[in-house]
C-alpha cells in the first residue's frame, strides 16, 4: 500500500477558486435558489459588492433557523479559514477535528477559493496508489428507509441522526435507491409571503405563509415536506462499490459520479455497508502522520 503525501501539498493545489458565494444584505430565497442551482449545501457568505468573507451559510444553518429570513441572521460569522499556502494536512486536521466539509480560503479578508473534503477525495486520493480494500474503512452500520418511507419521516431521521443521506430498501429489504439532503434542496424553490400586521401580532385572517412548490416553511421552527414516499425522489440504481474495492478507486467513482457516499455490497449484491467521503479523509489523516 502506497501513501498520499499530503506534507508537500499547499492548499492551493487543490482548492476549488470559482468560488459558489452567497453577500449579505441577502434573504433565505437567495441562498436556497442559489444551492439549487449550483447544486452545493453550503456557501461562504461576503459582504455585497467586496469579496470580504463574513460567514458561512448551509443547509442545517436554513433548516435550523426557519424563521429567520436574513443570511445575516442564519449563517455562521467567523468561520475557520484556510490561507492559500497553508498545508493540506492542516486542512485536513481542521476538516475532521470539527467534522466539516469546507472551509474558504482567504488572502488577507477577502475570499480567493475554497477547499473542501470532495476537493480533497477527488483531486489527491482519487489519484493516488492506494489499493486498501474499501471494506477496512466502511460503515457497516447502515441508516436504511422502505421505499414507501414519507419524505417528512426520512428529512427527520437525516435530522436526528445527523447525516446526508439514507439508504432505500424495497419491500424484500433489497438496496432500490439512495436519498441525499441534496435531493430535498432540489425541492426547494421558495417564495415568501408575509402577511403580518404592523403591530408584529397575527390577527384573524393573518398568518405567515410560506409557499414552496414542494417544501413549505410553516410558523416557527417547523419545516414541512410533501407526504410523498421517497421512492419519487431518491436516485434509483445508486453507484455501488464491492468490499474488495480499492479506497483509489471508490474516490474515483465519487468524482465521476458527483456524490460523497456510496453503498457497498457482497458478491451476490446485498447491501453490506457504507463507505463515506469523510471517512476516507480521516483515514487519509492517519495514514498521514
């Protein structure tokens, strides 16, 4: 087994600099509308017309904090940053110690790139010699929903259980699909109505109304989903791995196939595990110190 020399890499070897950003003054609608389309769960925030970074906002922060409507109230301010020729290897310490997926990158204030855990999986161990068996490194501990699963049930098991996706078993317990958070974000066109009196109270006849063409915001703190099963939303046919799978190769599949997990099954196709793109980064920490 070879190793990745993540000593030598800069951050700016492997940092994505088209940067995806969302700017304060901003609403909800804006960085929702934004992820969608950019197809990302979490955005640097600059202050509008500048690139001075003064947050980051994601998806938890927008499911977290439903009633608030401004991005300055909703993300997060003084991130942790990463500067253009910090090491990799610091990166990937500060990825894994606080369990998150991207960090910008700064010169100075302003906002020049960010890295994130797929940069990292895609661009360094994707091309790397390591031919370990995925099955060393996966989860076998598998988050799984029936099909028929309601989308409100699967978006709170995701919640509670703090992860990004499910796996989705049909009725004879076979893999028939995968969910993501991404999935959900897709659904997530918003227009916001406010019908509130002046005085800040609801009267009769009044309420606030959250319109969503398949995800609706309801009062405070609630987030409400369609009650359509899952199976009208997961990908069908998920991209798989077997347990003998080479950890290069698993990394390739995720590049090529745009997604931060994948199931792993045994010879005969049963569902055995999960192998996640975290997990690779923190084994590509190990294996680096």
């Amino acid at each position: 087994m070879s190793k990745v020399k993540l000593e030598g890499l800069k951050v700016r070897d492997l940092m994505t600099t088209d940067v995806v950003y969302a700017t304060v003054p901003g609403s909800r609608r804006d960085v929702l509308r934004l992820m969608r389309e950019r197809k990302v769960m979490g955005v640097p925030v600059v202050k509008k017309g500048t690139r001075k970074l003064v947050g980051i906002i994601t998806r938890t922060d927008l499911i977290n904090k439903p009633a608030e409507e401004q991005v300055a109230l909703i993300m997060t301010r003084n991130p942790l940053t990463l500067k253009p020729d910090d090491s990799v290897l610091d990166a990937v310490k500060l990825l894994v110690g606080h369990n998150i997926r991207r960090l910008p990158v700064v010169e100075g204030e302003d906002l020049v790139g960010i890295l994130t855990v797929a940069d990292i999986v895609h661009k360094a161990l994707a091309e790397s010699s390591l031919d370990d068996p995925v099955a060393k490194y996966m989860d076998r501990r598998v988050l799984a929903v029936w099909e028929g699963t309601p989308l409100p049930v699967a978006s709170t098991i995701m919640r509670l259980a703090n992860v990004e996706a499910l796996v989705v078993l049909d009725s004879s317990s076979k893999l028939s699909g995968i969910i993501t958070g991404a999935d959900l974000m897709k659904l997530s066109e918003v227009t916001f109505k406010e019908k509130v009196s002046s005085s800040g109270i609801i009267s009769e006849g009044q309420e606030w109304d959250w319109d969503v063409s398949t995800m609706t915001y309801i009062g405070r703190g609630e987030l409400s989903l369609p009650n359509k099963p899952v199976s009208e939303v997961m990908t069908r046919k998920p991209v798989t791995v077997l347990e003998l799978t080479p950890l290069n190769e698993c990394a390739k599949r995720m590049k090529k196939y745009d997604v931060d997990q994948l199931p792993v099954v045994d010879s005969e196709g049963r569902l055995v595990g999960m192998v996640y793109d975290r997990a690779l980064l923190s084994y590509l920490l190990k294996q680096s110190l």
